[in-house]
C-alpha cells in the first residue's frame, strides 16, 4: 500500500452520478433553440473540459453562433435539474470515512457553485478542505498551474499527491504535476481511452483506494 499525504478527486462521474441529469440538461438547450436532440452516451462523452467546451460541441460548429444563449439556457435548467436523478457514487461516503485523517481537496471543471450545491446537498462537503471549480482560478485541469501551488500551500511531497479521476484529464493532470494519477475505471471515460494513458494505479470502483493507499 502507498502511502499518502494528500488525494485530489474529480467530481463528475468520480463522486458522483451525474451523467444524465447534465445530458438531459444540454438536450433541453437543444430543443429549446430548435436544433435535434442527442444520444445520451454522445453528450457524455462530450463532458469533462467545462460547460463551455461542452455546450460547444453539442451545438457543432454550424451553431456555433448560439454559444451565449445556450449557455445560459443550460446553467438556468441545470440548476434546477441537477439532482434530479443525480446520484452518490458506490462507496463514496466508505472512502471518505476511511481516509478522513488525510487532506482531501476536490478540482472539477465544473463551475463551484454546482459543485458546492451538490456536496452540500449530498452531505459530504465538510470532507474536503477545499474545493476547486472551473471559475475558482484562471486555469482548467490539467494545468499543472491549477495544482502545484495546491502541493505547495498543504506542505506535501509530489509522491505523496494522487489525482483520482475518471477523466482524460485527471491523468493528464497529475502527470502534468509530477504526482501519482489514480483512473476510476467505471466513470464516464472508457476504458480502453483511460488504460491507454498508462496511470499509476487504476480501479474498477472507489472502494478499492482502500486498499491501494494509507
């Protein structure tokens, strides 16, 4: 088992079950300014860089010029749909328990308030000191700008930091940082895509960071 000072975790789809609400948000913006709506597994897919780069692919490029409206349209659905069918992952509350003594921190692509809102209503914001969303800085995983200072700030050693995503960019984040990346297996990425990046540790579910790290 390794040792660990402090764990990073992505949000969507790493903590929790997001998929369809946001799918099903980016559909309503779709049909609200006319144009076809999408499979559910093509959105996802599309999910990860922020709303932004989101909302833009989902509109293709020949829509490109609706960016602002669909933005808004989709941040008004969302926040209130976003827990719709929203939920916990498996062994999310088990893990955080678990490793309640180590420094925890959350860096999503999400914008904060989201995040917040969901951690709150999930109960589990008071784990992690701190949490970190695309509008939190000027940098977007995975910047290793978004985490160094992060490494600095809590006093830690490189390898002793793990990034736990599900995420292209979670990998990439830590290993843009020079610290451990850890890829969730069953999250919103496949993978085959996620294998191929080569991450330190790789689990199938969450409960398993129990027996990788102490």
């Amino acid at each position: 088992m390794k040792h660990i000072d402090l764990m990073i975790f992505d949000f969507d789809g790493t903590l929790v079950n997001s998929g369809r609400d946001i799918a099903a948000s980016i559909n309503y913006t779709l049909n609200t300014l006319r144009i076809p709506m999408m499979e559910q597994d093509e959105i996802i897919g599309y999910v990860g860089d922020g709303v932004q780069k989101l909302i833009d692919r989902s509109l293709g490029q020949s829509n490109h010029h609706l960016l602002d409206d669909a933005l808004k349209i989709f941040s008004d659905y969302y926040a209130n749909h976003m827990m719709d069918t929203t939920s916990l992952c498996d062994s999310v509350i088990e893990v955080l328990e678990h490793f309640q003594r180590k420094k925890k921190l959350i860096i999503t692509n999400k914008r904060k308030y989201f995040t917040v809102a969901m951690t709150d209503a999930f109960l589990i914001t008071h784990y992690f000191d701190e949490i970190i969303g695309a509008d939190s800085t000027p940098y977007k995983k995975p910047d290793p700008r978004l985490l160094i200072p992060l490494i600095e700030k809590f006093g830690v050693e490189n390898r002793n930091t793990v990034v736990i995503g599900d995420g292209v960019n979670d990998v990439m984040l830590a290993k843009n940082s020079g610290v451990l990346s850890c890829a969730l297996l069953n999250g919103l990425t496949p993978m085959d895509v996620l294998g191929s990046l080569n991450p330190d540790y790789a689990c199938e579910g969450l409960s398993e960071l129990i027996t990788l790290f102490r």
